[in-house]
C-alpha cells in the first residue's frame, strides 16, 4: 500500500530530503566540528581507546566523519560517505561500547542500548546509500 498523496507528496520534497541527510549525518559532523574545535581533547579520547599513533587517528576521523557526511548531505557519491560513515561506526561502536564485557547489570543495559542504536544508525546509512542509487545520485 502506498502513502497517502499529501504523504507521498511530503516524503518526495527535495527538503525533506535534504534535511533527512542533514539528519542522518548529524552525530558525526557534529562529532567532526568538535574535534576540530578541540583537538588536545580528540588526541586524548584516541589514546584512551589505544588507537595509536593518536594524531593519525584523529586525521582518519575527521576525514571520515566531515567528508563522509558531507557526500550524503550533498547527494554526491553517497555511497562512498555512507559506507565510510557505516563502517566507521562498526568499529567505533566495537571498540566504545563493548557491552558485552561490563560485569554491571546497569551498565551493561545502558552499553548495549548505546550498542543497538549504533547498529541502528547503520541501517540508516545503508538506506541512505540504497535510495540515492534508485535516484541515481551516484556518480
């Protein structure tokens, strides 16, 4: 069954569009800019997760999370920031929020939510990535 027409006829706006990108990217251009705005805390966040060397860890970063973003947001080789973004969030969410190794019921429950919601944005990527090949903005 299709939408309703003033549905269908919302859901086909290129803003809404636009703004479902703006959306779907915003946990990381948001992370992006505040990395850049305080460099000395992104360098202290990679060495505490271990990721060494700590600056080539930002610079990956930042090269994923604002250029990732960036292709979606734009509409242009969406697959290629979506993918970087989904696989970014993979491992980011393997190495931040390893529930399954908190002895603590709480905290535990409270990883794993975090964990799921991860997982959940990558869906979100790939959607992303599927509905701009149908329309074909893949160049």
């Amino acid at each position: 069954m299709t939408a309703p027409s003033p549905i269908a006829t919302i859901l086909e706006t290129p803003a809404v569009h636009l703004a479902a990108r703006i959306l779907l990217t915003l946990p990381f251009w948001t992370s992006g800019i505040a990395k850049l705005l305080d460099l000395d805390g992104a360098l202290a966040e990679a060495a505490h997760f271990g990721l060494q060397p700590a600056w080539a860890t930002v610079i990956a970063t930042l090269a994923v999370q604002l250029g990732g973003s960036a292709a979606v947001i734009a509409g242009r080789l969406t697959w290629l920031g979506a993918g970087a973004l989904g696989v970014f969030t993979v491992l980011a969410t393997l190495i931040a929020h390893p529930f399954w190794t908190i002895a603590d019921p709480m905290a535990r429950f409270h990883e794993r939510n975090i964990f799921l919601e991860h997982v959940g944005l990558v869906g979100g990527l790939i959607l992303a990535a599927i509905l701009a090949h149908r329309r074909g903005r893949h160049p």
